[in-house]
C-alpha cells in the first residue's frame, strides 16, 4: 500500500488483481512486490471491461471481486484491534496458517513490521519474551511452530 508502504499480504500461484479499479477511481492505491521471478500480465481496464462484456463474464467477475474483496476485510477485522500486542498475535496467527513456502521465505519480525509499521525494538521484544515462555518456535529467525499465545503480553 503507498501510503507507509505496508504490506497488505501475499499472493501464491495465479491471481487477477485490479478488477475493482475498472469502473471506478481506486479509493487506495496498492502495488505488486514480486518476492521472486514471477510473470505479470496486465491489460488496460477499457479493454478488460470489453472482453467481460463480449464473453458475458459478469459472473465470473464478481467471483474474483467478491474473493479479493472478503480477503480485505478479513485482514481488516484482524488489524484493527486494541494494542500493539494484539496486532502482532494476530498477525503470528496469520503467518502460521500461510504455506510453507511463504513462511521459509520470510523472518517473523519483518512479516509482523511490515504488516504493522511497528518498530523492530518492540517486535523483537515480544519475539523474544513469547520464544522464552515457549508460545512460539522459530529457527533461523522463521516461523516453525506455534503451541499457544498469550491473549494478553
């Protein structure tokens, strides 16, 4: 997102993005960081808007909108919460149901500190004291394994 330039989330495998912003003004704008080779396509929205049209993609549409849209809010309701240490829970517990091949490619701390913009002094710190007290396992700064979380820090 360009405004802090936080990390909203990952994307894996095959995606259509931007569908949102072919009727109207985006209301935020957002980019695509490739965290590896990737290949991206892009189609200007006139001509999206003309191919939904000629091939009656309506449907198939707002399938791909309504998805894009409940990951929003989903991530959403999950930020907004009361403190700091709520935000990161949440965000550990988000990281831990993300793939294999994300959690590997990413530490902890940045995953939580580019989600959060909080900074690393704290985001460590709380690493540090869930690590002591054993609610969490990581090697190598990554995620390997959550027992259980504190609701409260």
């Amino acid at each position: 997102m360009d405004r802090g330039d936080r990390l909203l989330t990952y994307t894996e495998g095959s995606a259509i993005l931007g569908l949102s912003n072919t009727y109207s003004p985006p209301l935020i704008h957002l980019y695509i960081k490739p965290a590896q080779t990737s290949t991206i396509y892009t189609l200007p929205a006139e001509e999206a808007q003309n191919i939904i049209k000629s091939k009656n993609l309506f449907e198939s549409e707002n399938y791909v909108q309504n998805h894009n849209t409940a990951s929003f809010f989903q991530l959403y309701e999950k930020t907004i919460t009361p403190n700091n240490y709520a935000f990161i829970r949440t965000l550990l517990m988000d990281l831990e149901q993300n793939s294999d091949a994300i959690k590997t490619s990413v530490t902890v701390a940045a995953y939580i500190i580019k989600r959060s913009g909080m900074s690393r002094s704290y985001v460590m710190l709380v690493l540090s004291e869930l690590r002591k007290g054993g609610y969490i396992h990581m090697e190598d700064g990554k995620l390997t394994g959550i027992t259980s979380l504190p609701e409260r820090f």
